[in-house]
C-alpha cells in the first residue's frame, strides 16, 4: 500500500483535500497502455478493514495475479509517462490557444482555465487530459478528426498514443441538448487524451 499510495497521488492529494473515499481506475494511469482492467480504493483504515475488506471478500471482485503483476510493474515508469505526457499536454495546449481556427481550450494549466489558480493551489501537475473546442462546429471537428493521422480516435483515456475524440456524440451523447450545453459540450468541441508522443506529433497532426 504505502507504494501505491506514494503514486495514485502524484499530482493531487483528495484525501488531503477532504474526501473520505477515493476510488481509482488502476486501468488508466498506473497501467499506461490501455491493456488491463483494474481499480484501488483508498480511505481510512478503518473503513479499508470494516467496510471494503469484507465486501471485497464476500463478491469475489478480485484481480487476476498477472493483471496485478503488469500494474505493480507499471508503476516503476509512472513517474516518468506523466510527467512526460504533462509536459507535452501543456505545449499542445499553448499550441491550440494560439490557432485562430480554435475557439477555446479547456486545460486547467494553462492561464485561460477559468479555474487555473485553483488547480494551482490543489495540483503539483496538470495532467495529459484536454478539451478544444474547433470553429465551425461539428462538422469541422468531424474534419478534424477524420484527418488525423497519428492520432487515434477512442473514447478511452490514459494510454501510450495519444487518443482523440468527439464527446457530444460519444461519452455524453445520452445526456440533453441542454445538459450538454450547460457543461460546454458542443459539437465542435474535442477531447485529446496525450500519449507519449513527443509533442511535435500531435501538434503536426491537428495542424
């Protein structure tokens, strides 16, 4: 545990912050490669040993040993993937806010993010996820995508390659019109998850 822990708060500390209950997706940044399913929870002791522990015991929800082997080994290179794949966000962010063909971006290191200083105050890193939003709506971001060449087109998060994709008709499609536009998703909006492309890739690819 002290391991895991050391790593699943790399950049953000949310029991430091005041959650009780911190549950992570072990398939995404400790795993890197969008390979495995996996997933920790994080509390009190107490709650570890009277509340998850029996329930973990009880319905069986048990990693397989060589999943858990490819994680455990994962997390020697974990520093290391999100600090690059960081560093290479915040240039493709940079990138992006300059592009007069982009409307606005949403990567709370940048100093556009409505919520930059706070991220400061809570964050030592800002991480490899990011949203743009491309002028001219759907169909543009739709031009966008089926032009990349580099860059994949999944809905998933976190692995080596960089991935894109379009949230209004994918992983928010079910919500309202209304919701959608209450959230900022819009139809030219695209989401980009940064691998561990050097950053000059990406940048040539959506260019």
């Amino acid at each position: 545990m002290p391991a895991l822990w050391r790593w699943l708060i790399l950049y953000k500390k949310p029991l430091a912050l005041g959650a009780d209950i911190v549950i992570y997706a072990t398939t995404k940044r400790i795993n890197g490669q969008g390979r495995l399913l996996g997933g920790a929870v994080l509390s009190k002791r107490s709650f570890v040993e009277d509340v998850f522990l029996p329930f973990y015991r009880q319905t069986g929800a048990a990693i397989s040993a060589f999943n858990a082997w490819v994680m455990l080994k994962s997390l020697e290179t974990l520093p290391l993937r999100v600090a690059a794949q960081s560093e290479t966000a915040a240039k493709i962010a940079d990138w992006l806010f300059q592009h007069p063909n982009i409307k606005k971006i949403s990567y709370p290191g940048h100093a556009s993010h409505p919520q930059h200083d706070l991220a400061k105050q809570q964050m030592s890193g800002f991480g490899s996820l990011l949203a743009f939003e491309v002028a001219g709506g759907g169909a543009a971001a739709f031009t966008a995508l089926n032009n990349l060449h580099l860059t994949g087109i999944s809905n998933n998060l976190v692995d080596s390659k960089s991935l894109a994709c379009h949230p209004y008709t994918t992983t928010h499609s079910k919500m309202s019109p209304e919701d959608r536009a209450r959230h900022g998703i819009s139809g030219g909006r695209i989401r980009l998850s940064v691998g561990l492309d050097d950053a000059e890739d990406p940048i040539e690819d959506f260019d």
